[in-house]
C-alpha cells in the first residue's frame, strides 16, 4: 500500500507553477500599485495641464482610487504570498517523497 | 438637475465595492464557464439552447432587479438613464464585427479575460489584438463615426431619458412606469430563457432515452447542464448537500443557472453602490482594450489622451472600471489556481493564435463602435432598462453565425 502512494507521489510531482503563480500575483499587484501611484497621477497631471477635461479625473476620485488600490495591494500580497507559502511546502513534501 | 448621492460613500469604497464585484464576476464566471460567444455558438453548432437561455434570464434578472429597486423608489430613475448612449448604425455594425470576430477568437470579451487570467496563450494574443483594433478604430473610424452621431445620421442624438424604455413607452419616468416597463422587459425574457432551456433539455433526454439503458448513463453525463446519473440508494438532499460542497471546495464546476444568478446579483450590486456616484454605468469589461493599450504606452512616455482621437475624449485616465477589469483578472486566476485548472496552455495549432490575434483585432474594432461589449453595452443596458441591448443581441447572434459558416469552410 505505502509503495502504491510512492509510486502515485513519484508519478505526479507538484507542479512549479502552482509555486510561482502566487508569487507573480503578489508582484502583479505591487507593479498595479506603483504604476498607479508614478504613471496615473502623472497622466493625471498632464490632462489638467493641457486643459483637457474629458480625461482629467478630479483630485477626491483618483485619490479614491489610490487608496483602494493600495488596500487591494496589500490584501492580494498577503494572500499570494499565503497561497505561495502552501505551494512550496507541498512541493518540497513532494520532491522529498519522490527522492 | 441636482443630483444626489443616494448613499453617502468615500470614492475609495466605491472603487473598492467596483473591484470587488469584478474579483466576484473572475471567479464566478471562470468557475461556471460562462461565455456568451458560446452560448450563441451552441445554438448555431449543436442546436442547444441551454446557455443562451441562461443568457436570456441573466438580462432578464438585471433587468427585473434593477427595475424593481427604481419602481419602488429605492434608487431614482435618474440612475437607470443618466449615462443612456445613442443609439445608432454603429451598434448594429459593431455588434455584427465584435460577434464575428470573438467567435473567430474563440471567447467574448469576459470569458477572453478569464481564460487569460486562467492560462489560455490564445486569449492573451485575443488581448493584444484587441487593443491594436481599439487603435486602429480611434485613428481611422471614430472621426467618422463621431460625425455621424454629432449629426444625427443613422443615430438618436438624445441619449439620456429620451432613450429609456419607460419614456419611449409612456413618455414618463414615474414609478409606475419604470414598474409596467420592467415587467415587460423583464418577463418575456424570462419566461423565453426558462422555455428554451427546458426544451433542449427534453430533446436530450429523448435522445438519450433512444441510446437505451445501457448507453443512457453514459450520455446523461456527457451533457453539460444535466445532472449526472445518480444512484438511487442516495437521497436527493444528501447529493444536493455533496455538490453544494463540491462546488464550495472547488471540486466541480458551477452549473449554467447558478452562475447566472450569481452574475444578475452581482450586477444588481454594482447598480446600488454607484448609485449617485457613477449611475447607470454598471460592469465594463472592455474598456480595457483601449486603457489597458493607453497604459502600456505611458512608461514609454507616449500619452496616447493628448493627440489621438477617441483616447482623447472617450476615456477618463482611471475609473471604477479600471479596478474591476483588474480585479476580475485576479478573480479568475485565484479561481483558476485553486480549482488546479490553471496552466500556460499554448494551442498546438498555431494557426490559432494568428486567428485569436485577428479575431481579436475585430473584437477590438467591434466594441469600439458599438460603445460597448456584450457585458458593457449589452447585459449593462437590460438593467438600464434601454433598447441598445437588444440591437446588440441581434448583430451579435447575426456575427456569430456568420462565423459559425465561416469556420466550416475553414
């Protein structure tokens, strides 16, 4: 029986992009952060310069938005890098019950 | 017109209950497999009308909720009409173009997003193409089109109340009328979705009957939408219980209706929290082609909002759509990699992913010039009690079949 489950663990390893996935899902969402923060705001700047306020979205919304962003940020972080934490020790379990 | 907010909320709720309806539109629509592209195909190919008519009562549940909170005068009617489009010859040719090119694809823009997020290569190159086509309508389509609608050619140029089904129907937008138009958008849909669903489910239970006993099981779980042959000795709570957990531990796929329901509510949601705030503008999908292009370009130093026409007048630089296409992408991929369906998956075919590039480009094209996707424009309007939707419904079954015979000739 014990040699059966072996023989299934060797067969099946866990698979690395269960691994990585979490861990690009909390980059993704540090890069959306800061890409809001540096490059919207700017954008945001150059509307309001070049008078065009059909784009331009007033300060209390993109401010709104930022800091929603960053609420979304810090959850989607702890909760990948949970998800990647699980992963990698079900992949070592793995590597372990194969070697 | 003064208008007022109908819950005082900060702009950072706002945009976070916008991306937590779009995680909850992720998740919901990779765990049923919700499609619309699909459903329209399915009737074309297999003759089923399952899915469509789960569609059917998707709009008609929008409608019924949405409707019901302005006739009883929960939220003002100004936020079913505020943000009403024209409507026009580009509804109808776009819809055609984005029904065409997203059966060509392989998905709609809302399963295109999930199916990304969830691994699909294709999907991704749809993405890419979809906002080269945004590009190229906004340079050579939209100073066209934006005269017609300007000019009235072919098009409303009212917008607003004037395009609201209670005042087309009864010139007022009392409760009363909002309450008799909802019932008649409403209704029919439903009753049609229900109608349609149950006889294609009777014609599979006829063929499946016709295999005969031994075959019957086997057929039976086969079909999607049906459940699977059950052992008589387990009573039906108990394997409703089963599945119900099954489908919390992400053991098994959410079935046709519950996924629609869920969907319905999750517009009805949105229709509450921005209430005052962004009206009737509800789930938008495919805004993404255009910003999503706007903002690759911005570390480059390329602003396309200062010198490119529609970018420079169409698309606020960040909105509460922003966040939930973005959300909904997270959505579908946490989904995804729980349920262990997610992985890169590259067609063998690599014909695919040039036809996924150029079906992609005409969804791009396509929802430009329609103003709006099948979930932005389409589904949207249903609950904004409008009749775009409708025009969109039809271009879009007449694209979709168009490629259905293209793709037989292929």
């Amino acid at each position: 029986m014990e040699e059966m489950e072996k023989s299934k663990s060797k067969a099946k390893p866990y698979p690395v992009r269960r691994v990585i996935g979490p861990l690009v899902l909390s980059l993704f969402a540090i890069a959306w952060y800061q890409f809001s923060k540096i490059y919207l705001t700017g954008a945001d700047n150059i509307a309001l310069s070049k008078a065009n306020f059909l784009v331009y979205v007033p300060p209390d919304q993109l401010q709104g938005y930022l800091e929603a962003t960053t609420w979304i940020c810090y959850v989607v972080v702890y909760v990948g890098l949970m998800m990647f934490w699980v992963s990698l020790v079900k992949y070592v379990q793995s590597k372990e019950a194969g070697s | 017109m003064i208008l007022q907010p109908v819950f005082s909320e900060s702009w950072a709720l706002i945009f976070g209950l916008f991306g937590l309806s779009g995680f909850i539109l992720g998740w919901v629509a990779q765990r049923g497999n919700y499609c619309f592209v699909n459903a329209m195909t399915s009737i074309f190919t297999t003759r089923s009308f399952e899915r469509f008519g789960a569609l059917l009562i998707l709009f008609g549940l929008t409608a019924l909720g949405t409707g019901l909170l302005v006739a009883f005068g929960l939220i003002p009617p100004v936020d079913q009409y505020f943000n009403n489009y024209f409507a026009g010859w580009y509804i109808l040719v776009g819809s055609f173009i984005f029904g065409f090119g997203a059966a060509l694809a392989g998905g709609c823009n809302l399963s295109m997003l999930y199916r990304a997020s969830s691994g699909y290569v294709q999907n991704w190159i749809e993405l890419f193409g979809m906002m080269i086509g945004t590009y190229i309508f906004a340079v050579a389509i939209w100073p066209f089109q934006s005269y017609t609608m300007e000019n009235g050619i072919l098009s409303t140029s009212a917008g607003g109340y004037v395009e609201y089904l209670p005042y087309v129907l009864f010139h007022s937008v009392s409760n009363m009328a909002v309450y008799i138009t909802t019932m008649i958008v409403a209704l029919p849909l439903l009753f049609l979705g229900i109608y349609l669903q149950m006889r294609t489910r009777s014609k599979w239970g006829k063929s499946v009957s016709m295999k005969g006993p031994g075959l019957s099981a086997v057929g039976m779980k086969a079909l999607p939408g049906l459940p699977g042959p059950s052992a008589p000795s387990i009573p039906s709570g108990l394997r409703l219980k089963q599945e119900a957990k099954d489908m919390l531990l992400l053991k098994k796929p959410y079935g046709t209706n519950l996924s629609t329901v869920i969907l319905a509510l999750d517009m009805i949601f949105v229709f509450i929290v921005g209430a005052g705030y962004t009206f009737n503008y509800l789930v938008i999908t495919s805004s993404d082609g255009g910003r999503f292009f706007e903002y690759i370009l911005m570390p480059l130093g390329i602003n396309l909002f200062t010198n490119t026409p529609w970018f420079n007048s169409s698309l606020p630089i960040v909105d509460p759509s922003t966040l939930m296409v973005v959300m909904l992408c997270i959505g579908a991929f946490s989904a995804s990699f729980l349920s262990g369906d997610f992985k890169i998956r590259i067609p063998k075919d690599r014909k695919r992913l040039a036809i996924g590039f150029v079906g992609g480009m005409l969804v791009g094209i396509g929802v430009r010039m329609a103003l709006g996707c099948n979930v932005g424009l389409m589904w949207t309007n249903f609950g904004q009690l409008g009749y775009d939707g409708y025009i969109f419904l039809g271009g879009m079954l007449a694209g979709v079949y168009l490629a259905v015979k293209v793709q037989e000739k292929l």
